[in-house]
C-alpha cells in the first residue's frame, strides 16, 4: 500500500482500529517517505528500526482492542526533546553527541499511548530563530516552492524541521516548541495546523530550556482535529516540572463541534501593522467573515500594548536563556575545547562555549548576561518584566469585556528564501514573531490555521488567540474557520 | 546607554564566551542594535506596576522532601567528555 504516510491521525486511527492497515505497514511507508527526504534536511537522525520495533507492539496492542489514539502512529520529534539513547542536540554543535539517559515527559506520554518515533527533526539552534538557519545540521527546506521558482525557501523556525515533515508527509504529526512563535509561525508558512498551549498545559520537563517562563510544547499536525488528538496525549500535570498545572484535563477532540453560533471573536486594530502586505490584510478579512458566516459575532479590540511586546521578548528571552544556557560549560556532556599548554578551566569554559555555540545564540547569551549585570538588571530586565504585567492585563481587559477568542494574521508575510534575510540585521528577523510573541508573555494558548495563498502559491496562515485554559473552546473556533478556508493545497513533491 | 569595546569584553566575559580581540568592535555594534531596539521600552509608562514573575497565577507546588531518585553514577557520567574513577575530570583549579 502506499501513500500511508499522507494520511492524518485521525484517518489512519480509524484505519489501524478496524484492521484495514496494520502499524507496521504505516510505519514502512513513513520510513520509506523520511529515507528519500534528504533534500529536506527535516531529519536530524532517522531511527526506522525502532520505529519498525514500536510499531509490532503497537499492532499487538491494536489486536488486543483498546487501543490509545495514537497507537501505532508515527511521529517525528524535535531535536529539544530529550528521547533516551537517541542524540539530542537542540540542533547545537555544544551538544555534540549527546544521548540523554532519560525520556522528556511529552515523549514519555506519547510512547506509552503507543506511538511510533520516525526520528529527530531539525530546529534553529537551542530554538532561537525564524528561519532555522542557526541550525547545527544546516537549514531545513520547506516542501513549498513559490511558483515558476525553485529557490529553496525556509520553513520557519525555530520547529522548522517539525514543519516541513509534517507538510511534506514525512510523519503524520511532529512535536514542537514555542517560545515566542516557534509552532505557529513555521506551521503558517507550511500550510499546516500548529497550536501552542496555555502555560503549564504540556509539562517541560526533558525539553532542552530556552526562555523557561516562555516555553510550552505542543502538535503540529495536519488538521485541528489531529492536533486536538494529539493535545490530549500530551498535556496533563506532571510533578517533575513544578509549573504544569494541576488541572482537569477537556477532551479537546470531543469538543470539535464546529458549532460557533454566538461566539464573539475580536480583532485587536494593533495588528494592524503599516505596510502589511494586501494579501495578509485580505486573508484576515476573509478569515473574519468566514467566522462570522458560521455565526460568530466580530468586534474591534484594542491591545495597546502590542507595539512593546517584541522589544520586552527580546529583554526577557535572552536573559532566561543566558541562565538556562550557563549549564553548557564542557564538563558533564557534550563539547570541550581542546586547551594548549598553561591554559586552565577558564580558558575551557569560554573556549567551548566560543566553539560549540552559534553566533546568534552567543548573541542571546551576550545580551541576556548585559541585561542582567548590575546596574542594567533594573532598566532592562525589571522594566521589561513590568510591561510584560501591562501585556497580560490587555488580554485580561478584552477578555473580561466578553470575547471569546481573537483572530490575527499568524505571521507578517509567506516563507522567504533561505539566505533571503543573511543581511538584514538580526532586529528584522525578530520581527517575524510580531503577531505571536505576545501569546506567550502573557501565558495564553494559540493555533495557527492555514487558510489561503499568496500569490506566488504560498501557504499564508490565520491565528486565533484563546483564554487561558480553553484550549477546547479555541481548537473549536479553529475547526471552524479551517472548515470554511477549506485549505487542502499541498506542495507537489520535487524532493 | 550605549556599549563599546570595553563594554563589549566585559560582556563577553559574563557570559564566558571567547570574543577574539579584533571582534570586540563588531560585537559592540551588534550589541547596540539589539539595546536600540529595546529602548522603545522606555515609553511606556510602568509606574505602580508589579513586575511579572508567573503567567499562570498559581503558587508553585510543593512536593515531599523525600529521595526519588539516585544511584545512577554511571548513567549521569556517561555524557562526560572526561570522566574518572566517578568524577568528572577538568583541568586543575587551584590558583
């Protein structure tokens, strides 16, 4: 059987559970599709014997009835995942051959319902970037091209290796992580569904740390209902990270109705950017109606703090990171730098941090440092930390006036090409995350849902923005908007 | 506020992260890119206001001061790029 790995989650549990296809063929096809993808450099390693492994004991499993969702899917996962015996490298050169010895908690969970590891897929370095081009393994490509064109362009960053496997059918569904757009942003120029959860949803404990009060994991997948899917298996208390909530958990599938009748959606006039391309604004238009269509009630909110979120992101991020990063010293794993005759352990601290770190990571770690010396930690950091306060209480507002969620666009353009950006200044690349930074300062959930091209044939992608915990309400809204787009466009396959 | 060389090396030395000598400049300016950037912060008027320290208003969980874990030497050196008779070996210290 072939063309098995097109399928999403949600057909092939159907498929496996009433035995028309078993695991194993699935996980074959999948294997077959990841080893002819090189072009794509999505993969950081392949692991298709343990894939093959996992997939007889889900097809035991499956024969027994009672099967999990995701039994016998297979998944590719992001190099931030620590998956023991498998390298782990936050697509860094600092973590050169570094096999963890413990499982992350999300992969724990997704294994233990029964899923298949394809292999580890690229990202921008420690996940700091846009493009990911500050990878370790070189870029990954995105499986669009624009059209006439066969200019390789980005797939995003940083979970750009997650994207454009899950676009190109190289998996049914990846992980990833978002600390400041890091899901929704390469899932809108990939033209498929990514969602970050409401802070402390999914548990971070075995994921590399960039920006901790920041990060969050979660799917990109084909279609909502599979990130719905997904979402359930992974999110969830976890007493190893002391910020995942203790909380019921919704069945986020079960809550895919389509029904929005009376739902009141805003949208936030800050978004509203100068110069923001005709197709952006039309696709957002269009993405209000068709909301409205199915019933919802559109209004005009304000967030006036939305212009100080990326600077304040670009305070707060780098100062967490420096100190979450200050752990990569060549002593307990990883790269050490080889030292010459009368240098010491200062000389190998810096040295290996000089070699094994990428410039835009060291960057981070330089700035974040600064931010937090003393006499700066006040003007930079502390400020920072106080309109982060004001950024929050702009959601708090719109959603104690009634709304229910809010529609932006997910990104300010499509996919550039790779190398597009090498000269701009590293603040212009910052600027893709404008319309999904603030999601994370104040802790909320997220999705991006495509819903149309541009006009050179690229995916361009929708953003709902949700309450704190109402993940279900939000995937909800999503599956709505994305029955309306009716965006089923793939990129044709040149790899 | 704005960073030179010297500014710069300090820095870099903060972070423990070797910044060649003739780099020191290119790295100031780079600096002050991103710190031009931020200064927008600046406007907006935070008085009265707390500083963010939790996004999700919970206290942190407490959990029983009890061993859960251990016994694993191997396992925790087994990443060392130098390791020795159970330690991790580095280049001596004493000054």
């Amino acid at each position: 059987m072939s063309g098995l790995n097109t399928l999403t989650i949600a057909d092939a549990r159907d498929k496996l559970r009433s035995k028309e296809i078993s695991a194993v063929e699935l996980t074959e096809a999948c294997n077959a599709a990841v080893a002819g993808s090189d072009a794509l450099n999505a993969y950081s390693v392949k692991t298709p014997e343990m894939a093959l492994e996992q997939a007889k004991a889900a097809d035991a499993r499956l024969g027994q009835g009672d099967a999990p969702d995701l039994c016998g899917i297979p998944l590719g996962i992001k190099d931030l995942f620590c998956t023991k015996g498998v390298e782990s490298q936050a697509a860094s050169n600092i973590l050169a051959g570094f096999k963890p010895e413990y499982e992350s908690t999300v992969t724990t969970k997704l294994w233990d319902s029964g899923a298949v590891m394809l292999g580890k897929l690229n990202m921008d370095e420690f996940a700091m970037g846009s493009s990911n081009e500050t990878s370790a393994y070189g870029a990954a490509v995105n499986p669009w091209r624009r059209q006439g064109s066969d200019a390789p362009l980005t797939p995003g960053g940083s979970s750009g290796g997650s994207a454009a496997a899950v676009s190109g059918d190289l998996c049914l569904a990846a992980t990833g992580t978002d600390t400041g757009g890091s899901i929704r942003q390469p899932a809108a120029f990939t033209g498929i569904v990514g969602v970050k959860p409401t802070y402390g949803r999914v548990s971070r404990w075995g994921i590399i740390a960039f920006a901790s009060s920041l990060d969050q994991a979660g799917p990109m997948t084909k279609t909502v209902r599979d990130s719905a899917i997904f979402l359930n298996a992974i999110a969830g208390h976890d007493a190893k990270d002391s910020t995942s909530a203790d909380m019921a958990v919704p069945d986020f599938e079960a809550a895919l109705t389509g029904d929005i009748r009376g739902r009141k959606i805003g949208l936030p006039k800050e978004y509203r950017l100068d110069g923001m391309p005709a197709e952006i604004e039309k696709l957002w238009a269009d993405g209000a109606d068709m909301l409205r269509d199915a019933g919802a009630e559109i209004v005009d909110v304000s967030l006036p703090h939305t212009k100080y979120a990326l600077p304040a992101y670009y305070v707060l991020a780098p100062a967490e990171a420096s100190s979450n990063l200050a752990r990569y010293d060549g002593v307990r794993y990883g790269h050490r730098a080889k030292l010459q005759k009368g240098e010491g352990i200062h000389e190998m601290y810096a040295r290996t941090r000089a070699e094994g770190f990428g410039p835009e990571v060291q960057r981070r770690v330089m700035i974040g440092a600064y931010v937090l010396s003393a006499g700066f930690y006040d003007a930079y950091y502390r400020r920072a930390q106080r309109v982060r306060t004001l950024i929050k209480k702009d959601f708090e507002d719109v959603y104690a006036s009634g709304v229910d969620a809010i529609l932006t666009p997910a990104t300010p353009s499509a996919a550039f090409g790779l190398g597009e950006m090498a000269d701009a200044d590293p603040v212009k690349m910052y600027l893709n995350d404008v319309f999904t930074v603030t999601v994370n300062l104040a802790g909320l959930p997220g999705v991006s849902v495509p819903t149309g091209l541009d006009s050179q044939g690229l995916p361009l992608g929708l953003q709902l923005i949700g309450k704190p915990w109402e993940e279900a309400d939000m995937l909800n809204t999503a599956y709505a908007l994305e029955q309306s787009a009716g965006f089923v466009s793939k990129a044709e396959k040149w790899w | 506020m704005s960073i030179d060389k010297d500014t710069a090396r300090k820095v870099a030395h903060l972070a423990r992260i070797e910044v060649p000598e003739d780099q020191l400049d290119a790295l100031a300016g780079e600096l002050n890119g991103i710190l031009g950037f931020m200064e927008q912060l600046n406007e907006v008027d935070v008085d009265g206001v707390e500083p963010m320290t939790s996004v999700t208003p919970m206290r942190l969980k407490r959990r029983a001061d009890v061993v859960t874990d251990g016994d694993q030497q191997d396992k925790i050196l087994s990443n060392a790029p130098d390791a020795r008779e159970g330690f991790f070996a580095v280049p001596k210290v004493v000054e």
